[in-house]
C-alpha cells in the first residue's frame, strides 16, 4: 500500500506524518528510520526533517514479513472477522503487543501464531493493531487486516465516529450521572501512574449509574471516553475519590488475593467498516472473574437488564442529549 499527501503545513516530519496516520510517535519514528519516506521524491530517515507547507509526501508501507514469535499457550476469543478486520474479546491478563519488557505471549504473537493477516503501518511489534487495552483490563479490541482498514479505522479513533462502552464495578457510588474533563499526565511522584496534571493532555468521560448492590457500597457503571489517555476512566474515577475494584494502583483499599485484577471491561464497540462504510456495533461477552464479583454484589435479574447493550447506548444517548 501507497500513501501519498500534500502537508498543509510547516512542521517535523514525524509530527506531520503522525497525525496524518493516527499512530504513536515511536511508530511514525521506527517507520522513518527502518524504511524511509520520500519528501518532494527525496528519500529521508530523520524524523526532525523540516517539512514546510505544501511539501510532497509519499509513504510506501512495507510488506508484512514472517518474524520468530513467542509460544502461545492460550486462544482468544474471535467476536467478528472478515477480510479487512478482526474484532476479538482480549482476556485479562494478557498484553496487547510486544515490548523489551514483556517476556510473555501477547495479542500479537496469538494473531501471528494463527497466520491472520495483519496491517504493517505501525511497527513491526504493533502489526494490526489500531488501538489498546491494558494488560488487566479485558473486552472489545479491533484489529486491522490491511493497510487500508488500517489507516480508515484511525482516522475514526481521530474524529470519534469509534468509540467503546466500558462496564466497571466502582467501590462506592457515583452522586450523579456526570462528564469528567480534567487534563492527563504521567503523575510525576509515581512514574507508573497517570494523574490529573495542570498543563497535561485534554481528556473528557462520561460515567452513567446503572445498579447499585445489595449492601448499597458498590456501584456498577458504564463509561465512554471522548479521549483516549492512557489509564483515562481509571484516574477520572480516582479523582473523584472513586475507584474500580481491584485497581490497587489507584487507591482500591483490599488485599489483593481478594480480587486479582482491574474490574472494568470493555463492553461495546463500534466503528464504521472501512470497505461497507456501515456502521458495526459488537459485544464483547463478560468474563468468568468479572461475572463471579457481580453474582456476589448484585441482583443478577438487575445487573443482566442494567447490561443490556441497547439499555447502555439508550441511557447514554438520554444522558448527553440532556446536557444539549
């Protein structure tokens, strides 16, 4: 696949290249520098190069190659395939793509392991992958099969026509249904968390009750994100004072043999499909640990209506047309 544009503006060329892709800043620099990108027909592999206002830019990406990928012992669940996309259930635990610091099997080496064909736009690590869910976190994931679906379905994580509705189980209820915006960045006491930081990047969510449990402590909630900050619902709740059973990180108070992970899942996706141009919407079933807690906490009649993915995007919809 080709890729070829005008920049409308003076700027880096990874920046410019960037935001034309949709990608992260190491992807866009480990493209430049493995394979080059052409800049008015001269070829260039420094990200600092000074691109200016109607400068010509042409992108060939490479072609996927076979690459050594680590045992995979476990198998996913497959929501939706075609020949342009992939939409899978991710299972706690398990880690999108590879990193020099993850030792174990990721999504990626599963897709490669099963010989689906993946999209090469982002490194060689990220091959397919349009966008993440953290390692604890589970649910909806959608994958790119080529470069074409690749570059269509960021352009949607860009303009919101994507987005996710998360489920999560909260350790003490919300006052109201209410939209978050406070700016994100790495907190500067704990490098492994995010905070709300003056100065850090814009990110706006969205929380919406839905049942409160037997005992009254707890809450279930559904989320949706305008923004896509790392650990984002996380440190929103946080700032509230709330947070998601099982985030440690983040101030839940328990030990932690009691609940071995982040409780907030992914439940609903949706997105236009890059070749139909319709728009899809998919559901990504609960999983064992998640469904155990809620039989624990909740009426099941209840929680079961509460989750029912068009009462979700109903509710929503009623929520944010209110605030219209």
């Amino acid at each position: 696949m080709e890729l070829r544009f005008k920049s409308l503006k003076d700027g880096r060329l990874d920046k410019i290249v960037q935001s034309k892709l949709n990608s992260s800043r190491n992807q866009v620099e480990n493209l430049i520098k493995e394979f080059g990108i052409l800049v008015n027909e001269k070829i260039v592999k420094k990200s600092g190069y000074k691109i200016k206002e109607g400068d010509e830019i042409f992108i060939k990406f490479p072609k996927p190659k076979k690459e050594e990928t680590k045992e995979v012992d476990f198998d996913i669940e497959i929501i939706y395939e075609d020949e342009d996309i992939l939409v899978i259930n991710k299972p706690p635990f398990l880690t999108v793509h590879p990193a020099p610091s993850v030792k174990e099997a990721t999504v990626v080496d599963w897709l490669k392991s099963k010989g689906i064909s993946l999209s090469t736009i982002n490194a060689k690590e990220r091959h397919g992958i349009v966008h993440r869910i953290d390692k604890e976190t589970s649910g909806a994931l959608v994958i790119a099969k080529n470069n074409e679906s690749h570059l269509f379905l960021s352009k949607q994580l860009e303009d919101k026509s994507m987005g996710r509705y998360y489920l999560a189980i909260i350790d003490s209820p919300l006052k109201d249904n209410l939209i978050v915006e406070k700016p994100i960045a790495r907190n500067p006491k704990n490098r492994l968390k995010m905070g709300v930081v003056e100065g850090g990047r814009a990110a706006k969510s969205a929380f919406l009750k839905l049942l409160l449990s037997n005992d009254e402590k707890k809450e279930l909630i559904s989320a949706k994100l305008f923004t896509g900050r790392t650990h984002q619902i996380r440190v929103h709740l946080s700032s509230l004072s709330r947070h998601i059973l099982g985030d440690y990180l983040y101030g839940f108070k328990s030990k932690r043999d009691k609940i071995k992970r982040v409780m907030l899942h992914a439940y609903i996706i949706y997105f236009i499909h890059p070749r139909t141009k319709k728009q899809m919407f998919f559901t990504a079933s609960l999983f064992e640990d998640f469904e155990e807690l809620a039989l624990k906490n909740f009426k099941m009649e209840n929680f079961y209506e509460k989750i029912d993915p068009n009462n979700i995007i109903s509710s929503f919809n009623v929520f944010l047309n209110s605030l219209r």
